[in-house]
C-alpha cells in the first residue's frame, strides 16, 4: 500500500462515469512510494583547479496509483439518484432496521464514499444508524 499525501491537491483525472478531465470530487486518493536518489547540492565552478560535486540522498515521491475522481455533473446526477432512493426507502427502514441491515449500511458507506453534502439523507442515516444500533442491542 502507498503512501497518501495530504499536502498535495487532488491530481487531474478521468471522470469514473463520464471520463472527462476533472479533480472535482476525490472519491479515493492518489498513492505514493518514496524513494531515495542522489542529488547534486553543490559542485565546482569553471575556475576550480579541481572539479568537486557534494552529493546528498533525497526522498522523492512517485505516484503509483492515481486517484480516482469524478466530474461534479456526474456527483450531483448521482446525489440526486441517492436522495430519492434513501427518501423512498426511510420508512420502511426505520419502522424495521433488523431486517434492513445490510441496505442501511450499504446506503451509509455509500455516503461516506461519496461525501455528499443533503443534510436531510444526512440526518435521515443518522436516525437509521441509530436505529440499527438500537436493534442490536435490543436482540
């Protein structure tokens, strides 16, 4: 596994729908390795009677995975998809969260992977997960 580097914006990258040019929502970091080389941080000028160069090991970083990324006409098409889809489902879930389980957590890591920003959906998973962890306890 690579390294994730926080100091760095999001890299351009291929829409994971439509495949256009984007860097609008982060769905997955890039990764990086790092490795050691050699630079050279000083040397002789043309005046030296001798040529010199002071060599000093570096740490560079080289992507290995690019992130992946996607346009913010493709996120809100599927924001909008989702919403209606939790606003469909809420009651049925609620009413019975045991027998939901999988559908609510798939929805909340849904959420979480995408990063989408309804407060409602937000609020409504929630209440959900609330409601499941209550279930769970109870049985």
């Amino acid at each position: 596994m690579g390294i994730i580097r926080e100091d760095l914006s999001t890299p351009w990258g291929k829409c994971v729908d439509c495949g256009c040019g984007t860097r609008s929502h982060e769905l997955e970091p890039a990764e990086y390795e790092i490795f050691t080389t050699e630079a050279i941080v000083g040397h002789s000028d043309i005046y030296a009677s001798v040529e010199w160069e002071d060599v000093e090991d570096v740490e560079k970083y080289e992507r290995v995975m690019d992130a992946v990324v996607m346009c913010h006409k493709c996120w809100m098409a599927k924001q909008g998809k989702f919403v209606a889809f939790i606003k469909k489902r809420f009651e049925s879930w609620r009413d019975e969260p045991a027998l939901h389980v999988a559908d609510i957590k798939h929805a909340v890591n849904t959420q979480i992977y995408y990063d989408y920003d309804d407060e409602q959906t937000i609020a409504a998973l929630k209440i959900l997960a609330k409601k499941l962890k209550e279930a769970a306890l109870d049985g």
